[in-house]
C-alpha cells in the first residue's frame, strides 16, 4: 500500500493524476486503491476503484466482491466470444467441405451435408474433424 501511495502522491505532484503502470494491468485485473480522500479525489483514472481510509470491514468486503464478480464476468464474456469465434471458423470449414463435395460430387447442398454428417457418425468423430479431413484428402490428391 506504501509504494502505491507514493505512486498517487507522485501522480497528483507531477499534475498528471493517472496512475503509472495502471493500463499495463490484464483485462481482468482491477486495481483497489486505499488512499485518502484527498488523493482518491484528485486521482482521474477511469479502471481504479478506490476506497478512502479510515476503511469499514464492510466496504471492503463488499468492494472485492463486486471485483471477484466483475472479473469473473469479464472471464466468462471473453470466453463465449472465443467459442463465438471457434463455432464461426468450423463452421467455414464445414461448407468449405460442403462445397467441395457438390463440386466435385455433383451432390445437392443437403447431400453434402447429410454425407459430411452421416461419415462423422459412422467413424465416431465430430463434423469439423471430417470436413477437416474431407479437404485434407482433396489437398493431397
């Protein structure tokens, strides 16, 4: 708490009133900043929560709880829109495949597709891994 202190003091001095070193934290850290009130009121950085001393044992626990649920939150959020991204990119991939089938084939696009997915049952794998494979061959021949 000292040396962040001394980071507020330092900040509000040199006129800057940011906290160095803040924008350098990961997405799902967030920064409590114990100061007084003078300095917290001074301080203009946007991704610092701050709370003023003397402190009551009840707004700090519920301070770093709504900053246990935020990250959470930010982590959950960040997960779906990878998976977002991934379903997205299988889903090229398979009418990548659909399309190479119906070419190469002559197959209607719901033939294409009931091939794709009747094969992935057959051999037990996903439809990705047989679109993946179903290109991977046509690469090679």
């Amino acid at each position: 708490m000292h040396f962040l202190s001394a980071a507020v003091n330092s900040a509000i001095r040199s006129g800057t009133r940011c906290l160095p070193g803040v924008d350098c934290l990961p997405e799902c850290f967030s920064l409590l900043l114990l100061d007084t009130e003078f300095n917290v009121g001074t301080l203009r950085e946007s991704d610092v929560v701050s709370l003023t001393v003397p402190i009551r044992t009840h707004d700090l626990i519920n301070t770093v709880r709504m900053l246990d649920e935020a990250a959470d939150q930010k982590l959950k959020n960040k997960l779906r829109q990878k998976k977002r991204q991934r379903a997205e990119e299988d889903k090229k991939t398979v009418n990548a495949a659909k399309l190479l089938l119906m070419d190469r084939n002559h197959m209607t696009e719901p033939e294409a597709y009931r091939f794709i997915q009747k094969t992935s049952m057959d051999t037990g794998r996903t439809m990705l891994e047989t679109a993946q494979m179903i290109l991977l061959f046509e690469r090679d021949s």
